[in-house]
C-alpha cells in the first residue's frame, strides 16, 4: 500500500486534536475578554445615562425654584403651588424625588447638594461593579435658579 492511501497515524491524530485545543482555548479567551468588555462598557454607559437624567431633572427643579434649602444628602424646594424635595436612600441604592404628585426614583445614584451664593452646588455620583471592576461616573454642576 502506498502512504498516501493509508490515512493518518494514532500520533499524528492526538497531535491534529491536541492543536485544534489550543487554538480553540486562544479563541474563546478572547471572545471572553470581548464580552467581559463590552458588558462594562454597557454598564458604564447605562450609569452615565441614569447619573444625567438625575441631574437634567435636578437642574430643572433648582431652576424653577423659589427657595432652596439644601444640606448634605438632602434638598428642599419650594416652586409656585409645589414642593419637592431629594434625599438619598440607605446605602446608596438611589436619589428619592419626592413632590406633591408623586415620587420618582433614580437607582444606583447618590447626590450631595449645599448652597453656594445665589446657587446649589450639585453632585451626583452612580457607582458599580462589572466583572470585578469599579465603574464610578460623577457629575457636579452649580445651578442658579432663574426667578
């Protein structure tokens, strides 16, 4: 019989197996290292939207405002005919706005607020954790009511 029509050998076949392993194991580590990344990115982004929906609405409250009495963790507004009010929920799982026609929660949010000048300095800061990494996005504005 001639070689070519034989077929491959025991050795020569654990060998093709054992390569076609390796580079199987290369591949998958980094389609998991893809994915481990975009999930953060995900994550950061989703925090970055909820960390500025929080401020856009505190913005527009501050600036529609009459009075303010801020301090630490807490804010107290006081607009034409309404009242609202932020505060921080325990262990920093989110920022309560409270008003006369209902409550709204923004999760995985924590917010400082004291009064400056004719203003409130505002921080907002969202935290998490993907995969073993922090993810941190912090936002601070200082906010001037109009009237």
């Amino acid at each position: 019989m001639k070689r070519a029509q034989r077929g491959m050998t025991l050795v020569e076949l654990i060998y093709s197996i054992g390569l076609s392993l390796v580079v199987m194991a290369v591949g998958y580590g980094a389609y998991a290292s893809f994915a481990r990344a975009d999930d953060v990115e995900r994550q950061r982004e989703q925090l970055n939207l909820t960390a500025q929906n929080a401020m856009g609405r505190i913005k527009e409250d501050v600036r529609s405002a009459s009075a303010i009495a801020a301090s630490g963790s807490t804010m107290a507004l006081s607009m034409a005919g309404d009242r609202v009010e932020y505060r921080n929920l325990p262990r920093g799982s989110g920022v309560e706005r409270r008003a006369r026609h209902g409550r709204c929660l923004f999760k995985a949010v924590s917010a400082t607020f004291s009064r400056s000048g004719g203003g409130v300095n505002v921080s907002v800061k969202a935290r998490a954790k993907t995969h073993g990494r922090a993810i941190r996005v912090d936002l601070t504005s200082f906010i001037v009511p109009r009237a």
